[in-house]
C-alpha cells in the first residue's frame, strides 16, 4: 500500500526511476554506438589506405622486375652474340694458325713463330677466362634478381594474410 508510513518506496517512483536509467542506458549505448561506427569507419579508411599504398609499391617493383628482365634478356643476346663471334674467330684463327705452320715449316723459323703462337695462344685463354668469369657473374646477378622477385612475391602473399586490422607487411608508413 501506497503512502504507508514505515513502508519501501513507493511503486511508481520505483518504475519513473527504472524508466530514467532505461533512457541514460539507452542514450549511452546510442552515443557507444556512434563512436564504434565511427572507429570502424576510421580503420577501415586506414586499411584501404594501407592497401592502395602496398599496391602501387607492388606495381612499382612489378615494372622494375619488367624492366631488368627485360634488360638480362637483351644481356643475354648480346653474349649470344659475342659467343658467336667468338666461336667464328677461333675457327677463324685455326685456319691462318694451320696456313702459318705451313709455311714455318717451309721457312725453317718455326721457334720463332711457336713462341709467337703461344703468346697470341695465352692472351687468347685469358680473354676467354675473363668471358667466362663475366658470364658467371651475369648467372649470379641473374640469380639474385630472380629471389628478389620471389621475395616480393611471397612478401605480398603474407600481407594478403594478415589481419584484418593490422598493416601489411612490408609497407612503409613514413
């Protein structure tokens, strides 16, 4: 009963205060909400960001890698080029060499002309040495080039599996 004296408070106070902390609670969860829709919208500005930035860096190196590659191709057909010229020389100087012993022979200053032979012999072996060490260079530069390429490669395919709200890795943020 109502207006009892010694009695608990009375039943609409009780349901007038419960429906002023309903609407604080509703108002607070209206204002959480907002505020959750609004972080949300900032990550994922963040995150779209984050990948438009990582994909222009990708395409970027793309085109570098289009570009050596391109370039060892054209390395490549030069050397091809070279080792032909190279081969035709050879034949080229085995001929005269075979003509010129000939004639030595015939002439009688075969020392003379042997130690002549030998000298153009060992310049020629130190020019192919030198060939052959370039070419081992072009095959190591060539193969670096190649792991950098797989790197980014694998770089991306780890960032496409990181977290949704962390940056992808590899990207700068200065």
């Amino acid at each position: 009963p109502s207006g009892s004296p010694g009695t608990a408070t009375p039943p609409a106070a009780d349901v007038a205060r419960l429906k002023s902390d309903k609407a604080a609670l509703e108002r607070e969860v209206a204002q959480l909400r907002g505020q959750l829709k609004g972080t949300a919208l900032e990550v994922a500005e963040k995150i779209g960001d984050t990948l438009h930035r990582s994909n222009t860096e990708l395409e970027v190196y793309r085109n570098q890698m289009k570009e050596e590659v391109a370039m060892r191709g054209r390395m490549d057909t030069e050397m091809a080029v070279i080792r032909s010229e190279k081969r035709k020389l050879a034949d080229e100087l085995q001929h005269y060499k075979r003509n010129y012993n000939e004639v030595l022979l015939s002439s009688g200053g075969l020392e003379e002309e042997l130690s002549d032979l030998r000298d153009q012999n060992e310049l020629y072996m130190r020019e192919a040495q030198q060939a052959a060490k370039e070419r081992e260079e072009l095959r190591e530069y060539n193969r670096r080039l190649l792991q950098q390429v797989q790197d980014a490669e694998a770089s991306r395919h780890a960032g496409d599996a990181s977290p949704a709200l962390g940056a992808a890795p590899g990207s700068s943020e200065s």
